[in-house]
C-alpha cells in the first residue's frame, strides 16, 4: 500500500513538472513569435499584398526613424504600404499622360474625340464627366478654372480605388492617412480660394446673415456651428471613401481567396462600380464646397 501511495505521488510530481515545462515552453515559443513579428503587424492590421515582399526593411527602419507616431492613430509609422501604391499611382498616371500626350500631338484632328480605346480617350472621358458635373454645380466659367483641381482629384481617386481590383495590389484609399490628406488639401484649397475671391469679407458669412451688435450672441453661436460644419468637412470626406473602398476591398479578397470560379466576377464588377461613384461623390463635394466659398454674397 505504502509502495502504490509513493508510486501514485511521483507520478504527480512527475506529471506537474511535466505541465510545467511545456507551460514554460509555451510561453517562450509564444514570446519568441510575437518577438519575430514585425513591429506593422504587431501594432496595425492590414491586408496582405505584394508590397510586403518589396519594400525593403530598411524603408521600414527609416519610417520609423524618421517619422515617429502617426498623428491620426499614434502608432509607429512603420506601414508604408499606402505610401509604395500612392507612388505606383502617380507613376502610372505621368506614364499614361505621356501616352496621351504624344497620342494628341500625332493627331491632326484633335478637337475631336477618340473613337478607340487609349490613354487619350481616358483622359478625355474623365474630363468631360468632371466638366459636366461641375457645370451643373457652379457653372461653366468657373468649372473650366477648377477643372484642373478636381480633375486632378478624380483621376488620382479613380486609380487608387481600381487599383485594389488587382490581385496583390492595395488601393491607396483604404488607408486614412492618405483620404485624409486628401480631404485636408479640399479644406485648405477652399478657404484659400474663398479669401482670394472676397478678402477678409469672406468671413463674414460664418457669423450668419444679421451682422448687428445687438445680434451678438446669435453671430457667437453661428460661428460655432460654422467653424464645427467646417471641420467635419474633411473628415466626411476622408472617412466616407475609406469606409466605402476599405469594405469593398475586404470583400473581394474574401471571396478571390476563396478560389471558387466565377465567384468573384459579380464583386469585382460591384468594386468597379464603387471605385467610380466614389470618386464622383467626393469631386461633388469637393466642387460644392468650392462654389459656397466663391460665390457671391446675394447668391
């Protein structure tokens, strides 16, 4: 009896040690891969894409080093993935207005539009829809003098959001820090542009429209309610086309990872759609807020 009790208790000795070294192996193996991780995933969830086998660690070291936290989100700037497809963007972009270029000075019959597909015709086609737009808004003469802004907007917009229809690429727009710059430079433009049509009689409409002493407190409430409308006007813009290109996004990759034939062509034509009418929502805005800041007083 004495002999079982002594082979029972080694046995448990046995067996918690046991437990306790692969505990302590487990904690270690968990350690040494949440070690090995790098620092973008640790502290930034994002999709996987091409980016991650090209972009050097040095590039990553020297964002790091050079850029500190984020102001949006205060993590490390180690993810510069939206910044390596904003650059394959623009060089895209300059490769296809080169093309167009050189398409237009070889026709002689340039005032006409294209009849087939080229870099010419696509930017033909971007322009015209912005114009058209933009007439409807604030009229030719001033769609014609921001036509180059919003149509700058639109073609950069339009490619990053098609770009994410391409396997192994990443749309620069699913990433905040790159809508909401876009927004920023929206918000600074119109105020600038505002001032430049009216000088300093351009801040008279954030106080409302009775500019009297004794309406004092009315102008003090008005001009809070203008300077909070104001402020979320690039943060509308710049959340509304992540949300939209992110979730678009996320969905056609689950369902191209799934693998099934055919599966996937009915949510890469919806993205097509979205990358479009996205784009157009945030070139009207844009125009609107424009047209509120240049028009003229009696309008």
């Amino acid at each position: 009896m004495k002999r079982l009790l002594l082979v029972l208790a080694s046995a448990a000795m046995l067996t918690a040690g046991g437990d306790s070294a692969l505990a302590e192996g487990t904690v270690q193996h968990e350690a040494a891969v949440e070690h090995a991780q790098p620092e973008e995933a640790k502290g930034e969830e994002h999709h996987w894409s091409l980016a991650d086998y090209l972009i050097p660690m040095t590039a990553v070291e020297f964002a790091k080093s050079r850029f500190g936290t984020s102001v949006l989100d205060h993590t490390p700037v180690t993810h510069v993935t939206h910044v390596a497809f904003a650059l394959v963007v623009a060089a895209i972009v300059l490769v296809l207005l080169m093309l167009a270029v050189a398409r237009m000075k070889a026709d002689k019959d340039g005032l006409l539009p294209q009849s087939r597909f080229n870099p010419l015709a696509v930017f033909q086609l971007i322009a015209d829809s912005m114009l058209g737009l933009m007439e409807g808004i604030m009229g030719r003469e001033l769609a014609l003098k921001f036509l180059p802004l919003i149509g700058s907007l639109a073609v950069f917009i339009l490619f990053s959001n098609l770009m994410g229809l391409i396997p192994g690429f990443l749309p620069p727009t699913d990433n905040l820090n790159t809508t909401f710059g876009l927004g920023v430079v929206v918000f600074v433009l119109t105020h600038y542009y505002g001032i430049k049509a009216h000088g300093i009689s351009y801040f008279k409409h954030f106080f409302g429209p009775i500019l009297k002493w004794y309406a004092l407190p009315l102008m003090l409430l008005m001009f809070i309610i203008e300077m909070i409308s104001h402020f979320a006007r690039p943060v509308s813009l710049s959340v509304r086309l992540l949300g939209n290109i992110f979730g678009d996004h996320a969905v056609l990759t689950a369902f191209v990872m799934m693998a099934i034939p055919l599966v996937p062509v009915p949510f890469i034509l919806l993205g097509l759609l979205v990358s479009v009418v996205q784009t157009m929502v945030f070139c009207i805005l844009s125009t609107v807020y424009i047209t509120l800041a240049v028009a003229e007083e009696d309008h």
